[in-house]
C-alpha cells in the first residue's frame, strides 16, 4: 500500500487519552487505512517505567521526561525524512504535549475522551497489559483536559472503533491511498 500524504507535506498524528481510550486500537486502524508507519508510545518506556507501571505505581514526571523526549526525537525523525506517521502516547498534562508538538507545525494530537466508567469497563475486560485498571484514578487525576488554544481535535470513544477512524479522518482532512 502507498502512502497518502496531505497536501501540506508529512504529518505525525499524535492519539492521546487516558489509558484504555482505545489508543492502539485506533493508531492501528488509521494505519491501515492511511498506509502510515505507527508506533506506540509504551515500546518507548524503558524497562525501570514498565515495572514501576505493572507494580501498580503512578510514574512521576521525572519517570516521563526521557520517555516524552524519546517519542519527540521517533516525531522529529519521521518529519525529517519526509514521511506521515501515527505515535500513540497518554499526553495527559499540557506541558507532556508541549514536548510532543511544541512548534512542530506538522504534528496533530487527536484527544480519545471518554468518560471513566466507559474507560475503566474496558479495561477490565483487556487482558496482558502491563497498565492495571487500579492505576485508572491518576491517569484521569493526572489528565489536563486540551485548552483551546491547543488546537487539539477531540473524538469520544463512546462511538464505535470505525466511527472514531472515520471522524479523525474526516476532521482532519486526510486522503486514503487509492
């Protein structure tokens, strides 16, 4: 499959949410349908935050920084080299999202918001991640809902996997390949 590239040049798409929004499921739909490379933040996390994680204990933003900075530099690259991309990362607090898309103009954060009962009965039901349902609370305690000036599209995961793909896809004006 080729790639569709917007008319303005290369895009990195940015999905963020809480755990359990239905980052990945999305990122990999938009994917296949985009014929863009994505990632997932998690593979990013060294193995000190993966363990702090599967414990059950909130990282700090000491523990996110290296992390946060890791995603940027994987964003910088694919922009470089001319190529669209999809990274998933929780993005919870603005200044998480300053690092990611800071003066980037080619990078668009997409908000999977949903409310936490939604949320948490996914989770429950998710089996083999290291992310537990306990660790629910701080991610939404952490969350610092996209100010206006954001410019960050938000889409509810209320709606189906394929309507969510769909509307990023519309509201953003993006072309499939043919």
């Amino acid at each position: 499959m080729t790639m569709a590239v917007p008319a303005g040049g290369p895009i990195v798409l940015v999905l963020m949410g809480v755990a359990g929004c239905g980052k990945t499921t999305t990122a990999a739909r938009l994917s296949r349908r985009l014929g863009w490379e994505f990632r997932d933040a998690d593979a990013f996390h060294p193995p000190a935050n993966i363990a702090k994680m599967s414990a059950g204990v909130p990282l700090t933003d000491d523990d996110r920084w290296p992390w946060l900075a890791a995603i940027a530099d994987w964003i910088d690259a694919r922009l470089a080299a001319g190529e669209c991309a999809i990274v998933t990362c929780s993005a919870l607090k603005r200044a998480y999202r300053d690092v990611l898309a800071g003066e980037r103009a080619r990078v668009r954060i997409v908000h999977l918001a949903g409310s936490q009962a939604l949320i948490g009965a996914r989770m429950a039901a998710r089996r083999n991640h290291f992310m537990p349902p306990s660790l629910l609370d701080s991610q939404f305690a952490a969350l610092e809902p996209p100010a206006a000036d954001e410019k960050i599209v938000e889409v509810p995961v209320s709606l189906s996997p394929g309507v969510v793909t769909d509307r990023i896809i519309a509201v953003l004006e993006l072309t499939e390949p043919a």
